[in-house]
C-alpha cells in the first residue's frame, strides 16, 4: 500500500461491527470516529454529498474510486463557501460537512478544476472530520450489500479509541432542523407570489434554491412547527433528513392536520415517509438504503423510466398504503415504493430528489407541477380564478 506524498499521514482502520477490518491511511482529521457506515454510488458530487443533512453521523463509503480530483469550490483565499444575497449556500448543500466521516479508495491530493479552492484532505481537516483512504472499497461495498448497513469506526493510530456506538445520534432531524422561522423572498417577483411553507428536516440547499427561483415565497420552519393557525399559506412542502422518520411524530402530526385544509402538500425523501405515516401507512429501514445518482424509477401508469438521485436508508411499504392513496413511483431495481399520492386531495410526494445537485434533475418538472397547483390556489385567494392541474 503507497502512502501519500508529500503528507506522512497516519496509518488508519475502519472496523465494522461484525469485526471485519479494513486497514488503509488517515484523511482529514487525525482523529477516530464512529458512525453508521452507508456507502453511495455517485461517481461525482462529492462536496454535495458530504454537506448534505440527510448524512448526518454517518460515515460515507465513496463506490467510485477516485475522490477529491476536482477539489471543494470554496472562496480560494480564505476557504470559506460561497453563499448568495439570501445566504443560502452555492455548491453546498448546506453550511458545513455533516457526515461523519469519508472513506475513499483514492484520495486526490492535487485537484484541478478553476473552482478548487481547496483539495478534500484538506477540507475535512478544516471541519474536524477524519476519513481513510487506500482500502478495498469493492470488497467493503459487497459486505454493505451483503450484510446490510452496519455501525464503524475509523480509528487512527496514535489517536483516543471511540466506541462502536459513540457515533449513535438520539435526534438527527433535531440536529440538522433550523432553529427558528425564516422567510425568504424571490427576487424579481412581481405582484403576488405563492406562499410555500417549508418544513425543513434537514433540507438541503438547493430544494430553497428551486422554489424561489419558481418566484415562490418561502417560509421555512422548524421540523417541530406548530402549524396550528397559520392559513396563509399556498403549499407545504416536506423537506429531506437524517434517521427515522418515526422520531419525527411531531412533523407527522401537523402534516396530519394540515391535510385538512385540503391545500397542495408535496414532500421527498424524508418527506414522503412522514406523509405516509400521517396518512397511516408504515414505513421500514433499507437493508442498505439508496444513495447515489443513478436510481431508475418508474411512474405508475406511464411506466416511463427515470433516473434519480436518492439518498436514504427508510421506506414506505406499499402494502400499509390506506384507501385513497396509491403508489406512485416504483424502483425498477428492487420494487421498493418510490412515491405516493392521494386520490382524495393534492398530496404528492416522492422518496427521491427532483432537486438533485449535481444531478440528474430529469424530475424536476415535479417542483414546477406542485407550484403551479399552488399558485392556482394564490390566484383563487386574490380572485383571478384559476385550475390546478390533474
């Protein structure tokens, strides 16, 4: 096994619950962590994996073989992210790396591409996160899939042991959640705008960016909101995030209520099992998940193929579907449910990312179907009429 060079890293292992070990050098932080270790299939987006809410505790095995050849777009001077006019993050999905830590077979110590302003290694030793690189990822991928998801640890020698459970996290969704309301108002908007409450798990950055570049206005709220009250609104949307969709009960009960006021309601990932459970239905955890950048789905009816962008461990299962609702989108690989609707009131939601940065957004147009019904619902409430679509 080579060593990096110029950097003398540490020799490191990630060891896996079942005792299996996989010995390789130290990337990042020089110090051990544990998390559960999920792998993803993306052969790039790397920096919009790592900042993504929904990897929260943790660690993530890269399928691809190489990692960090393109760098971290960040501000070449002071290696800080680059953030629009509203604050929300360009080429992140959020502020700061939220997995627990990164293993890759090879690691690219000098990336080459005009938005680098940083290269990975050092990227995760800024925000104290430690990673392995050097190690059969094929083999380890096999026993993922084989044995499904499992707790690790990456342990640096030299460095304090870490427990097998010391990466446990009681509330992930509580942890990624913004802390109090915040509105956010398109630019260039004229006249009135849909109203869109959005109820953040863990959002990441470019679902925000989607809706108000739709001229949509953005009231994003706690996960733990109460809604209770707030009629001035044209649509809920469901953000994604971490863990069990379980723990959220009190996001399942608002959306509970809010199916009441019969206005347009559209989640993903997170969001399309919170909106199962509230309309009765149950959900159960992956063997080892979806994540990647290259699920095919396929939409009830058409039976045309899409391929998405999903990262999640959780699912809804098609059978507790109650009356009035009905599957969706079908994964063409396993036959898990992929989204839902109802066929009493404008409820949508999909378990993978129409957003997907960096892509594929072939699904997309679904962001674009949920505001127009929510601006039929605007133009009704200002008495400029208006039809919702199918």
């Amino acid at each position: 096994m080579k060593k990096r060079n110029p950097a003398k890293p540490r020799p490191a292992r990630l060891v896996l619950e079942d005792g299996s070990e996989y010995p390789g050098w130290s990337l990042g932080k020089d110090r051990s962590q544990a998390g559960e270790v999920v792998f993803t299939t993306g052969m790039t987006g790397y920096p919009q994996s790592l900042t993504d809410p929904s990897f929260r505790g943790q660690i993530l095995v890269a399928a691809y073989p190489l990692m960090g050849n393109y760098g971290v777009p960040l501000h070449k001077k002071t290696g800080a992210p680059f953030f629009d006019k509203q604050g929300i993050p360009l080429h992140l999905e959020s502020g700061r790396i939220q997995a627990a830590g990164f293993v890759v077979s090879e690691a690219c110590e000098e990336p080459s591409h005009f938005s680098s302003g940083m290269s990975l290694g050092a990227w995760l030793e800024k925000h104290n996160v430690p990673g392995i690189y050097g190690i059969d990822t094929r083999s380890l991928i096999i026993r993922l899939r084989e044995r499904g998801v499992m707790q690790g640890r990456i342990l640096v020698e030299g460095r304090k042991d870490v427990t097998i459970d010391s990466g446990a996290l009681t509330h992930p969704v509580a942890d990624v959640s913004p802390p109090e309301p915040k509105t956010f108002v398109p630019e260039g908007a004229c006249g009135k705008v849909p109203r869109i409450i959005m109820i953040d798990c863990g959002a990441k950055a470019n679902i925000l960016r989607c809706l108000l570049e739709r001229k949509a206005e953005v009231l994003r709220v706690p996960w733990d909101y109460d809604l209770q009250g707030l009629d001035d609104y044209d649509g809920l949307f469901l953000s994604n995030g971490p863990g069990d969709p379980k723990s959220c009960g009190k996001t399942i009960a608002a959306v509970r209520r809010a199916f009441e006021k019969k206005k347009p309601i559209f989640g993903i990932c997170l969001g399309v099992q919170i909106m199962a459970l509230a309309a009765g239905a149950d959900t159960y955890k992956l063997p080892y998940g979806h994540r990647g950048q290259n699920q095919p789905c396929l939409e009830a009816g058409t039976k045309r193929c899409y391929i998405t962008s999903q990262n999640h461990g959780y699912a809804v299962r098609k059978e507790s579907l109650p009356k009035g609702w009905e599957p969706w989108f079908i994964n063409a690989n396993d036959g898990t449910l992929e989204g839902i609707r109802s066929n009493t009131g404008p409820f949508r939601a999909v378990q993978f990312h129409p957003e997907g940065c960096p892509g594929p957004r072939d699904t997309e147009f679904l962001i674009d179907q949920f505001i127009e019904q929510a601006a039929c619902g605007c133009l009704r409430q200002a008495g400029c009429g208006g039809a919702g679509i199918a």
